[in-house]
C-alpha cells in the first residue's frame, strides 16, 4: 500500500505575498496541483495534505479533489514535526509513505514512480531523491559509506565549511517504510539552529538508508521566492514551445508567448509575438493567431485567424476572421466564413456561416443566421435591468450603422434594417425597417 503526505504549511515568506506559497500560479495550474498531478499515476491508497499557514485557503483551492485527507500543523516546526502529525491519521496503515512538498512543482510522476520502484526493490527504511549540484547552496548535504548507505543528511544552516564542499544534495522528497518510521517519529529533537524538527534526522535513526539520483535536478527545484518561480516558468515554457515546434507549430517570437500544458495545435499553425493560450485551448491546422492576443479555453478549427484579440470559453469556426481588437465572451460560438472585426464584443451567442461583424459592434445573448451583415455600431439591447433576454436574426439579413435591436426580439430572414432605427418589435421575413424620430430643422436666424 502506498500513502502519499504533501507538506503544504509553510507560510513562505520570501514570496512577499498574502497568497500561501503553494497556490501560486505556474503556467496556469498552482503549486500544489502540479505536485498534486504527478502522483496520480502511482495510485496511492491515502493522499494527505499537511496544511497550517492560510490553511482554509490551500484547502478551498483543492475542493474539486475528492480523495485528499487535510491535516492540520499548528505551529509549523519542522519537517519532522510535519509527519509527526500523520500519526493519528494512518493508525494501523502499514506501506509505504511517499513524502513530497508542495513547492517543489516539476517532478515528473515518472521520476517518482522510478524512486518507488528501486525503494521497494532495495528494501530500504527509506530512500530519498538526491542530486548532484555544481552550486549545491541552500540544499542539505548528503553523506553516505562505502557502500552508498545514507550514513546522515545535513541541513546547510548547520554544516561545517568542509562539509558544505559535499555538492550531493537531498532534494527533500522521500519514500519511507511507515512502520519503520513510525519508530524513530517521536525520538526527534529540535537541537539545530533552526529549532526546528528535522525530517532529516531520520535518516541516521533507519536501519537501511539509499539515496536515488535524479537525472535532471531541475526537476527538484523548489520554489521559494518570485526569481524561483519565474525560472520555472521559463523552464516549463521552454519545453513547451519545443514540443509544439518540433510538431509543426511557428513562434515568431517564443520568448513573448506562453502556453498551458492543456494546449494542443495542429499543423502549420503561426504564432506572433505576444500571444497567449491559456487553459484548455485546441487550435486547428493552419491558424494564424496574434499578435497580441489572448486565447483561453477555447477551439479553434482550420484556417482562423486572430489579430490582438481575446478569446474565452469559445468554439471558432473554420476559415474565420477575428480581429482587430475583438473580444469574444465565454459561450460564443461563430460557424465558418464568418468575419468578427476591429472592436467588435460577442457574448453567449451563434454567430451563423457566412456571417459579418465588422466593426464597433455588441451582440449578446443572441442567436445569428447564415449570411447577414451587421452594420457599424449595431448593439443588442439585452438587459433589461434585471434580466437577460435573446435576439433572434434570420439568414440574410442585414443591419444599418448605429442600429439597436432591444431584446427579446426576433428579426425575419432578408429583413433590412434601417440606419439609425431603434427596433423594439419582432419583425417579419423579407420586410424593411426605419425607426427614427422626425427631423427637425430650423433655419438659423441672425
């Protein structure tokens, strides 16, 4: 049986942030779910959470996940002190327990599955995930025998000048035998300059002590201030863009895009400066997207383009045109050959194929046919001041500039409306419609 606890108490001081250290975002996901995401695969029994600092917070930010187990650290003194207050939550628990820290966000589920592997295969008290530092500062050092049995890990704070030449570091991640831990738990102290319990003074009390190095030690980078979390950042973005790249995706410039590991791309897609994909995006062959726009958990099909526009929680049809400055709401959906122009908002509507809005329009809560034309300035009335109401416009149709249709509406197919008209009434198929007050013009008098 395999436990898994995640130490997410710490206040994290050097972030200067009131958000707890582990909810911070990296490429779109916090902390805590990135470590959260890499044992999903290992399919452990129990997953706890140590929380302390802001704990309703953390916890609040996991709620979608079912199976966590919250326990509460008050103070936070320690690693150590941290597992000591698993105790009563895996009474009778006899596997393995996979320790893991809520900001340390890279690991992949395949390194921890390899550490699970040679820990159960060396029957070992505990093996620890370790690397190899050309600059190993801030990392307690690792020593072990001749016989690569983990003798000690010492935390830096506490090394000697010699022993802070040792570059084999403890990234802090461990699989213990519970049993065996649960032995040694309660004999730890605090005598450190930290005046903290240390996990790490386990090691010298366990029977059987390895140590698994990792091959990539950018894996086990924790984050413990914004510089950190930025180098993640880039760390992630880089491997995205890469990835993308290699499969036929074109970054003008890929230092100013970033992406959400949620984002697919087709083929022969082009990508300009300063464009964004955030969330669940999946954007078809040959797009051509920015610069300057922002795309959110949306689909695009073949063949759209988006010039500096945002779009949100949309479907965007084949052979589409956005842009200029467009900004497309959540629940939209434009069918195909349709064209959405320069500052043009479209809100929880179908927009038919064919369709054209090319400029300084709004349409919302409503439902387009095939084929029309919106004019410049044409804006669906909607509110009503309490509630939301639905226009309805039928194939070929078509809008004069500065048009207000006030919902609910409906508009007839082939309807022409006048420039300037206030509609308030349904309107039936093939009519014409002028809606304005009388001018009035009086001659100037000198």
């Amino acid at each position: 049986m395999l436990a898994i606890a995640i130490l997410a108490a710490g206040k994290g001081t050097r972030m200067k942030s009131n958000l707890p250290k582990v909810l911070h975002p990296l490429a779109g996901k916090s902390l805590i779910d990135r470590v959260l995401s890499s044992t999903q695969g290992l399919s452990p029994s129990r997953r706890l959470i140590v929380v302390g600092h802001q704990a309703n917070l953390v916890e609040d930010s996991l709620k979608n996940h079912q199976d966590l187990d919250f326990v509460l650290q008050r103070p936070q003194n320690g690693t150590g002190h941290a597992i000591q207050q698993l105790i009563p939550k895996l009474k009778g628990f006899k596997g393995e327990l996979l320790v893991l820290n809520g900001d340390v966000p890279l690991l992949r589920e395949e390194t921890l599955s390899s550490l699970l592997k040679f820990h159960k295969g060396s029957n070992a008290s505990v093996t620890f995930l370790s690397a190899n530092l050309s600059s190993p500062t801030g990392y307690g050092r690792v020593f072990t025998d001749k016989s690569g049995l983990v003798k000690k890990i010492i935390e830096e704070k506490d090394c000697t000048n010699e022993q802070k030449k040792n570059k084999l570091i403890n990234a802090g991640i461990y699989c213990f035998n519970w049993q065996q831990l649960l032995d040694v738990l309660n004999l730890l102290s605090n005598k450190n300059s930290q005046h903290e319990i240390y996990l790490t003074d386990t090691i010298s009390l366990l029977k059987k002590a390895l140590h698994f190095q990792v091959d990539n030690p950018f894996e086990i980078k924790g984050i413990n201030d914004r510089f950190q979390l930025s180098e993640c950042e880039h760390y992630i973005q880089e491997k995205l863009k890469s990835l993308w790249m290699r499969k036929g995706v074109s970054f003008v410039d890929p230092i100013s895009c970033s992406l959400s590991e949620d984002s697919s791309f087709g083929t022969d897609v082009i990508v300009e400066p300063q464009t964004h994909f955030r969330g669940k995006c999946d954007i078809g062959n040959g797009c051509h997207l920015g610069p300057g726009s922002v795309i959110t958990n949306s689909t695009l099909a073949e063949n759209v383009l988006a010039i500096q526009s945002y779009i949100n929680e949309a479907e965007i049809g084949t052979n589409t045109s956005i842009g200029p400055f467009a900004h497309i709401r959540p629940e939209s959906n434009i069918s195909k050959n349709s064209k959405i122009g320069n500052f043009v908002e479209i809100k929880k509507s179908f927009i038919g194929e064919g369709t054209k809005i090319n400029h300084l329009s709004y349409v919302g809560d409503s439902d387009l046919g095939k084929n029309i034309n919106i004019g410049a300035g044409t804006i669906t009335a909607n509110f009503d001041g309490k509630n939301k109401h639905r226009t309805i416009i039928d194939d070929h149709s078509k809008t004069g500039a500065n048009s207000v249709l006030v919902a609910p509406i409906k508009i007839g197919a082939h309807v022409t409306i006048g420039a300037g008209s206030t509609v308030c009434k349904d309107i039936p198929d093939k009519s014409l419609v002028v809606e304005r007050s009388k001018a009035i013009i009086r001659t100037k008098i000198d």
